[in-house]
C-alpha cells in the first residue's frame, strides 16, 4: 500500500516565516511537531526535541514545522500569547497556528485532517510528501532519529 | 544586623487558596517561588523545583507559596491563562497573583517590595517571617536544600 | 570510492556469547562500541546508549557488540575484572576482549586495526559488514539514530 | 537519647589523604560516602553527588570522605584498582579502603561497626562526631541537602 500524500495544512497565521505550504518543503524530509504552547510534554519534551532536530540536520535536508493545534483551553493560547511562547522559548522553525473548525468544535481543522490524538505528536514526512509516520507522546531521540534517517536514505523524488 | 521582616504580600487573586497572609505561615519555614507562566528557567527548574520541596517536607514544617510577578508580556500571562499553567502542569500549592502596580509601571507592586531582579526569583523566610535569604535565577537542589535545613533547625519564635 | 570491509575482531575472550565473527553478523547493521569499563564518559554514557540500541531494535536488525579495547591501567580492567563490570551494570550484548598486541604495546590488536583515537568509540557496519561510521567520545543519540536509521534503510547484500 | 559518636574508621590504605581520623574532622559536618567502584548506583549518583557536596560547601565546614566497603567482587575492587577509578573519575576528597574482616567474612571492619546495608550509603556526622543520619541507596540533593543545613545550623562543640 502506498503511504499517502500529506493533507495540506490549514493555517491562520505564520510565525518564524512566510505563510508556508508542505509542497514548499518538497524534496526534503519533514517533522510536523503538533504541540499546544501549555502542555507540558510539549513545552519538557516535544519542543526541545524538534529544536535538537533543526539543529542538527541541514535545513536542505530536514524541515522542522510546528503547528499549534490548541484543542483545549483556547483563551489562554491565542496567537499573541503563543508570540510569547516562542519568543520567550526561542523557537525559531516556522510554526502555523491551525485553523479553528468553522463548526465551532473543539479540534482545529488540521488536526482533524491528520487524526491526531493529542499533544505532542509528531508528523513525519518522506521527500516526497507523504506521511511516513505518526506518533503521539513522548518519542526517545534514537527511535525518532532512525525514523528521520531511514526517510534520508530514500532517494528524492 | 537583625534580618528583615517579610513584606506583605499584595495579591489581586490566589489560587489553589483561601486568600493568604505571610503572618498565617509564621511559625513555618516558607519558600515564596517567585516566577512567569511563559519563562523557560522557571517551567522547566523553578516550578518543578518548588514541587519537589512541597512534596519533600511536612507542610507543618515549610510552606510554599508561589507568586505571579509577571513584569512582561502582560497579555500573554493574565489570570486566566495562569490558571491553565496551574492546571495543566499539575502546580497545587497556593500562588498569588502579584498587584500591577498603579502608577502602571510594567513590575508589579510585591516584586518592588521586594526588589527582586526578575524570574525565577526563590525567597526564603525563616520561622519568624524574616527574609533570611533571596535568590534570582537557577539554585541546585543542594544549596537550596541546605538554606532550609538550616531554618527547620532554629527554635519556633 | 567503496566503505572497506570492517577488519575482523582479534578478541581473546567472548563475554555473553559464544565466540563471534563479525561474518555471523551479515545481513544486518551492526554497532560495536568500543569502550574501557573505567573510562568515565563509557560507564555513563557510551554503553547506558549502546544499551538502549540493543533495546531499541529487534536483534534480528542490529547487533549490539561490545569490544573491551583496554589500553590504560590494564591491570584495573582485566578480564575478570571486566566480568564484575558487565554482571552489576547489567551488560547483556556480546563483549569480546581486544587482544594485547603482542609486541607489547598499550593498544590492543583490534583497536589500532580500527585505528581508533580512544574509548567511547562507535563503530557502524551496513548489513554487508563494511565500516560505515566511526566517532569518538559522546554522540547524542538523535545522530547515532539517524546514523542507524539510514543503514537499516538499504536492502540486504 | 544522645546521638551515637561515631566508630573509628578501620582502613587500610588512603587515597588524597594522609592517615585520617574522625577526630582530624572535628568541628566540621562530615559526610562518609560508602561505596564500592563497580556498584552503578555509587558510580552514577553517589559518587557524583559527594563530589558536589565537596564543591558546594568549604571545606572548614562539611568535609567529604570516602569509604571503600567491598563485600563483593573483591578481587575486581583492590586497592589498585580503586586508584585507577579515583583518578579517572577525578574523585579528589580523601577515600579510605575498608580493611577486611579478620575472620574472613566478606563483609569489611568499618562497614560492620557502622552497620550498613549496602552501597551506596551516606553517613552524616555532626560537628561533635556524632552520628545523626545513615542512609542506603539514592537520595536526592534536596533531602541531602537539608540535613546537611541542619547540622551546620548547630553551634560548634
């Protein structure tokens, strides 16, 4: 079965960059870091580890984005105090605020698209744009790291 | 030189509390865990930190009060938003949120009178509510543990 | 130019396991961690993540191989000395003894054969049994990861 | 009931130090490390945390020494080895070997008349020589810390 092409993200605003679609980041391996900027899994775990990523492969190689799918609590993370958050945490991968459902339900519209279960989760994809996997949690630096590399190896498309 | 007495707390909201006056813990060690919602040192060591001491000693024995000295991003940080710091990163001690001062200046009333230099700020007062000693950034478990074991040892007033 | 060939391990005695050769290993990546069992940043470092690569993988897809390259305080760190070492921190992957070189000199046979600069090192072999990598000292292990995660990525010999 | 003194250390060799007695020490918190150099949890945390207790405080005022208790493994654990350990692990507070038992037991003199469990295990003297806390296995900086506070609060004998 062939894995499928990324749905396009649905962002309202763009921090750290220009607004940004996935067929921008072609050719390269992506890390879709879901997070809500009061989590704290994300703030200890998933945030520091995207930030380890950016750091350490080549920006031509690997591209970090976070989304910021607040699912809870959305008066206290609005857009201006996620300003905050990462310019106080200094994040500086682009990160796009996910869209809120027009139906006014909780999830955001990204979120939806992809079926994330929560905060922190990590979205990667292949060269090629199509999502290779999809976790939920707290992932070890090795795993995610063999993840990134296997998806490194293949060749582009 | 006598130490000083500890000034008043000046508190627009308390949570996870009645309403607290320093004079209700006298006869306690007390460690007042000054800090903001949005800055790292603080999530990730000060907080965390001030946890570990509610948890390590009786609470008859010493107290821990936090208290919102927000001097910047004061959109991002409001009551409401803190409430869902407390919540989510599971904070149960008592924390004040600190008085904007009046004349509007961006620190609020209780960080001047204490003259603390910013976040995370760790103030401990001995068992007669003196200010016996005032810390401003990252202190190791060791010498914080080591400043309270040295107030838990003097005679109740 | 082509990865050479890995040399084979000159190893006087086999700890958790039955003598091996680095032939019995084809087919899948294979991690050798070079190490001394009183050399700091091995004990803390090096095989704790030599450990959690053993854990990590299915040992039918990376082999976790220990080389005791002792070339400092050689009567500390005899064999039985080594024994005490892999039983009380629990070292359960094959660890071979470098041999003394017979000359007499302090590095052992199969260290100058990999030309190594010190302990911690780690050593890849792709599933065809060559040298795919060789660092020295502490590697995160998002790097070591990746490292793996690109060798597992390429078809069997 | 008065705190016990102290047993006098039976030791046979000491490294960093000249011969050293309890009564070298008196005045000063003292805190006796026990330990033994291929036991993880001495290696991993006891050590380190001494190490740091010997960096916190002046030397006039807490003074560090080690204990050498092997109970087993022996001959992994010799004085010689102890030596290569000490040195790479850069301990540099005095370290005395515990002499073994006359009666061939593999339990060492010192480790009997201080009736300890295992390793690691922390001793806390007060400035009288008196003991005032012995503990087994980890224990965090905080509640270490504490005690020490405690005892440096006391007034000199």
């Amino acid at each position: 079965m062939e894995p499928a092409p990324a749905p396009a993200l649905d962002v309202e605003r763009w921090f750290n960059s220009e607004p940004l679609a996935l067929d921008d980041l072609h050719g390269r391996v992506v890390l879709i870091e879901a997070f809500q900027m009061l989590c704290p899994a994300c703030v200890t775990h998933g945030i520091p580890q995207a930030q380890r990523v950016q750091q350490l492969y080549p920006s031509t190689e690997v591209a970090v984005v976070g989304l910021h799918t607040v699912f809870e609590h959305h008066d206290s993370m609005g857009p201006d105090a996620l300003a905050t958050y990462l310019s106080e945490f200094r994040v500086t991968f682009p990160v796009g605020v996910d869209r809120p459902h027009e139906d006014g339900g909780r999830i955001p519209t990204t979120m939806r698209r992809y079926d994330l279960q929560g905060t922190p989760s990590q979205i990667l994809l292949d060269r090629a744009g199509r999502i290779r996997s999809k976790t939920f949690g707290i992932v070890d630096d090795l795993a995610l790291g063999t993840r990134i590399g296997r998806l490194l190896a293949e060749p582009p498309p």
